[in-house]
C-alpha cells in the first residue's frame, strides 16, 4: 500500500473511535463502507496507472497482463484482511 492509501487507513480507525457516536450496528457498516471504498480507490488506481504505463508504450499488452493477474492475486489477499477486520469489528461492538 502506498502512503496515501496507509493515511486512509490511519483516518479510517480515527473516524471510529469518536465517543460519541454509541451505534455498533452504524460502525461497522461505516467501516466496511470505507473499507470497500478504499478498496476500490486502489483498484481504480492501479487500472488508470497501467493503462497510462500501456499508452506510453511503456508496458507492453503482455506484461501489463502479467501484471494484473498478480494485482489480483495480491488484492485477494487484501480482501481477506478486510474480511478479517469486518468480523473483529463485529465481534468489538457486537
């Protein structure tokens, strides 16, 4: 992750640790919203970034296949991180 997408995360523990907000229900629905979304910023991202790379004719078709499958797979992982935060938070304010 970079270190814009690492502030996200930072912000997104701050935004649910406000007292006054006693909703458990509301915030893991807030956090897995934020969750997706930061998900899809990444996704949306790498897409522009290598179709640019592509359009330069500084990533050939091959390689930028190459490396999307590995994106892929590397954001299968990440989804799974995600998972596991949703459950925990759950499981905190459930």
């Amino acid at each position: 992750m970079s270190s814009f997408e690492l502030q996200q995360v930072d912000s997104l523990w701050e935004d649910q640790t406000h007292p006054s907000d006693t909703s458990s229900s509301h915030i893991v629905a807030e956090s897995r919203q934020k969750l997706i979304e930061l998900y899809k910023d990444c996704s949306k991202n790498f897409i522009e970034h290598t179709e640019n790379l592509i359009n330069n004719g500084q990533l050939s078709t091959a390689d930028a296949v190459e490396s999307t499958q590995m994106h892929i797979g590397s954001n299968q992982e990440e989804v799974k991180k995600f998972i596991k935060i949703e459950q925990w938070l759950a499981n905190l304010y459930g």
